[in-house]
C-alpha cells in the first residue's frame, strides 16, 4: 500500500528493500509512504520487497494483514504513537 506525500527526502545509509510486514516505509523515488504486509509482484517468494530500497520509519501495531481489507478510495489514516 502506497500514500503519495509532499515530502522530499535523501536515501538513507541503512535503506531496505525487503523488509517484514508491517514495516513503515518512506519510498524516495515515488514520493510515497509505504505500508508493505505481505508478498509484492517483485517478492521472492513470500518476503516484502519493495521495488527499490526505502527509509525505514518505524512499524505499524496489530496485524498488518488487516491492510488487505482496505480497497481503492477507502478513506485510511496514519497517526504516530506516543
């Protein structure tokens, strides 16, 4: 799952390509937020990798399967635990 976003930032020295589920990612190239929670077309396997290496930000709480429900036009929003 990827959220455009309006933030402009450099790759950092330790980006990831395949990361674990639920990983909250920052994808440099698309300008994106990305929220990885299980296989992606370019996946070996059933690992989560991305298309090209992201900033890891931090990771989501709860099962991130509970991404697959989410379908195109659903309202879905990202808040930072304290």
């Amino acid at each position: 799952m990827y959220f455009i976003v309006p933030i402009h930032a450099e790759l950092e020295p330790d980006a990831q390509q395949v990361v674990p589920p639920g990983t909250i990612c920052y994808w440099i190239h698309g300008q994106s937020l990305a929220l990885p929670f299980g296989p992606t077309p370019v996946s070996q396997g059933n690992e989560c990798r991305l298309v090209t290496k992201t900033n890891i930000l931090g990771k989501l709480e709860g099962d991130p399967r509970i991404l697959k429900s989410i379908r195109d036009g659903d309202e879905v929003r990202v808040e930072v635990a304290e």
